[in-house]
C-alpha cells in the first residue's frame, strides 16, 4: 500500500508537471479541435511561442518541419482572432507567407482544422492554378490568407486583394523563400502591410541574409530555439554509406525490397535523375513515382497523395518540389545524391523522424561527394560515422569517376547553384 501510493503520487507529480494545452489558455474552441485531433502534449516550440504570441510580442523561431510549428503559430493567431473584431468587409486579418504551394496548401489545411469548431475562414492562394476561383474565393471574404508571395502580388496588382486589415503577419520557411528567390518580392509586400502589426518568423536555419530580413521587420522579437537553428532534430539517425555512384541505385533496390520499406523519400539533385531513377526502380519491381518542378500541379498532387495513401513504395523527389511534405511517421528518408546547399540536408532528414516519431535518414555518399558531406558536417556541427553497405562497398581498384569527376562536381555545383537560383525563381514565377 505504502510503495503503490508513493509510486501513484510521483506518477501525478509527473503528470502535473508535464506541459498541457489546457495550460497554455488557448480559446476553447481551438482547444476542443486539438483535442479532437488528438494532440495532447505541446511540442517544445509550441510551449515556448504560444505564451509570446498571446502576449502579443513579435516572435523569431528556429523550428523545423516536423517540430509542431505549424500550430505553434496557428493556435494562438486563432485564439487572437476569436477574440477581436472581425475585419470589415471581410479582409483578411492574418497573412502567412509559404515558399511553396505544397507548403501553403498543408498550412491552410492545418489551421482548417484547428479553427473546425469556429467561424474562421482560412484560404490558401499560389501559382501553378487557375488564378479565377481564388479571385472568387477572395471576394467572398477570408480571414487568414496563406499565400506564396508570387501570386499574392499578382492578385495585389490586379487589385483582386487589399491588405490594409492585416494585423498579423507570419513568415514560413523564411529560408526556404529566400533560397527560391523571393527576397525582392517580400520587400514589396511588406511596404504594402500595416506597420501597426504583430509579425511572426517562422525559418529552419538562420544563414545571415535570413537574420538580417528577420531583423528588419520584427520589432524586440522572443527569439525561440534560433541559436539551435541547424541542430538536425534527435530522434532521425544518420547513417552514411560510401558508395560508388554506379552501385548507389541497385543498393537502393535492394534496401527497400530486403528491408520490406512500404514508404521511403528519396532525394536527388535534379528533375531528369528523379524521373530516370524512378523509371529504373520501377523496372526492379518497386512500385515509385518521381516528383519535381517540372510536373503539373495536379501530377504533383497526384504523386503525393498516391504516396500518402501507400499506393507507392517510393517517391523520388528534388529538393524544391519535396517542400513541405508532411507524411506523419514517414519512417525512412533517402538522400540518393547529396545536395549542393548543406541547408537542404537538414530540410530534406527533417521529412522523418517527425512529431516525436524516430526515423532514419540514409545518405549514399560516393568518393566526389565527400566535400559536401564535409560541408554538411560543419553546417550540423556533428560528424556522421560512415560505414559501407555490405555487398555494395566501393571498389578501390576502379576509382568512381577519378578526380577528373570530383573537379567537373565543383564546377556543377556551383553552376547549379546559379542555375538553381533563377530556375526556381522563374520556374515559380512562371506558373504563378
Ligand atoms: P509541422 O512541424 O507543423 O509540419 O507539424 C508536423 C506534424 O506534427 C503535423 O502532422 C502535425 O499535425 C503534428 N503535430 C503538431 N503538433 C502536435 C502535437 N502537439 N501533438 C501531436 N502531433 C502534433
């Protein structure tokens, strides 16, 4: 009796000192749409921004995909809005800019979601579709607007949009839209916001162009987790195979059909590898798919849904068209090719391992690849063991590719970056 009620007594102790949303004085009916959906504990990020935010302060965070960040700024930008006056004329009161449409699409799908139990109307806008329903649905009116900035300025131009109610302004990916590019036209949206606002940024790493946006349109920001902004998150090992290139796609073949893998994310650099890769796999049996920037958007939906739904084992995927793709308990990421920006290693292992759940990230890593492995090591500040793949192990006595191969590397990654740069820019400015 008296060990069972000691051992009851630290299990409450426990249980009281563990963070709850109950705590965090959200409105209630957010809090019945979490509950519903099945969130019990906040993530860290959501404990430490949700009191900031409904304190009103602007907020700087360091949060990856996968860290919960989404409802960090959703619940309480709900909890404000249920709470003021609706805008008139039904403006929208809550701007979100996201880099990509995937990514727009999943934030206003998740804030639905959350506001389930309210009368707040969210709408997501981006390129890439047909620009007239969301030209009606604007005109019906909208609370929040999520929006990539390349087709809110469109709509801006075209007068279909008015931003003057806005009163909160979150910034998603912040990263990620100035890698694509997008750094001119965020300084033009903003002249056209309220200054009188709260403004939330939201960016997976803080490189100096990112730090120096932040800073200009924050005010005394709570910063969060930014100085851990590189730290890939805990629960994804790593693992490091060296392998020469030609061995990299039969030992992907062989991981996935030994280890019975019914769900794995590969990356590679460019949409012409995805769409080969893809059709080799295919031709060991696997059942994949590719997914770039080159695709329709509805083939785009279409991949990731068949994905989603677990009618493809395999999705290979470049690093702009894999933005924000939240697949829960996505167990195994497979970086094929390493990427030319150490930043993208760090987005691309955050697609596993989320929510809590462990996930593995698989980097095959052939001999001209070693300086963006070093690259990337400096970027996590953590040295990754590498190990070869039985069966798979490089062959020493033909060198892969020769050193030849490693320069011509070099010379592509720096022309990538170049290209990459004004390709994603126009590619999504292209199909606004
Ligand atoms: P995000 O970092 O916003 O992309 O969120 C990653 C995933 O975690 C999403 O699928 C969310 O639905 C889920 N999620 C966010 N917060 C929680 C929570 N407190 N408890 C359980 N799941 C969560």
């Amino acid at each position: 009796y008296l060990y069972g009620g000691i051992l009851r007594a630290f299990v409450l102790l426990w249980i009281n000192t563990m963070p709850s949303f109950a705590a965090l004085q959200l409105a209630s009916p957010i809090l019945t749409a979490i509950s519903e959906l099945g969130y019990n504990t906040p993530t860290p990020v959501q404990t430490q921004a949700i009191p900031e935010i409904l304190a009103g302060k602007d907020v700087l965070a360091g949060a990856q995909t996968g860290t919960g960040k989404t409802a960090a700024f959703a619940l309480p930008l709900l909890t404000r809005l249920l709470e003021s006056p609706r805008a008139q004329n039904k403006r929208p009161s809550a701007l979100i800019l996201a880099p990509t449409r995937e990514l727009a699409d999943q934030v206003a799908t998740s804030i639905q979601r959350y506001a389930a139990n309210s009368e707040l109307t969210t709408l997501a806008v981006y390129g890439g579709v047909s620009q007239n329903p969301q030209t009606e649905a604007l005109g019906q009116g909208v609370d929040i607007l999520v929006a990539t900035p390349g087709r809110l300025l469109d709509l801006l131009n075209q007068k279909a949009l008015e931003l003057s109610a806005v009163r909160w302004l979150i910034l998603d990916e912040a990263d990620r839209m100035l890698d694509l590019g997008f750094k001119e036209e965020l300084i033009r949206l903003l002249k056209q916001l309220p200054k009188d606002r709260q403004t939330l940024f939201f960016s997976a790493t803080f490189p100096k162009s990112v730090k120096d946006l932040a800073y200009s349109m924050l005010k005394q920001p709570v910063e969060i987790a930014v100085a851990a902004d590189n730290a890939p998150i805990d629960s994804i090992e790593q693992v490091v195979y060296n392998m020469d290139n030609n061995k990299k796609r039969a030992a992907l073949a062989w991981l996935i059909g030994s280890g019975n893998w019914q769900q794995v994310l590969v990356f590679v650099r460019t949409k012409q590898q995805a769409d080969d890769l893809a059709n080799e796999l295919k031709k060991d049996g696997i059942k994949c798919n590719s997914l770039h920037g080159d695709k329709s958007q509805g083939a785009r939906t279409r991949a990731l849904d068949d994905f989603k739904a677990g009618k493809v084992r395999a999705l290979i995927a470049t690093d702009v068209a894999a933005r924000g793709i939240d697949i829960l308990e996505l167990p195994w990421v497979v970086n094929y090719e390493l990427p030319f920006q150490a930043e993208d290693y760090v987005h691309r292992i955050g697609r596993t391992g989320r929510a809590g759940n462990s996930g593995k990230a698989i980097s095959f890593v052939s001999r001209k690849e070693e300086y963006l492995l070093a690259d990337i090591e400096t970027l996590i500040k953590r040295v990754l063991p590498t190990q070869w793949l039985v069966g798979f192990e490089p062959n020493f006595d033909e060198p892969d590719g020769g050193e030849n191969h490693g320069r011509n590397l070099r010379k592509q990654r720096q022309k990538a970056k170049k290209k990459a740069k004004a390709q994603a820019t126009y590619g999504i400015k292209k199909s606004r």
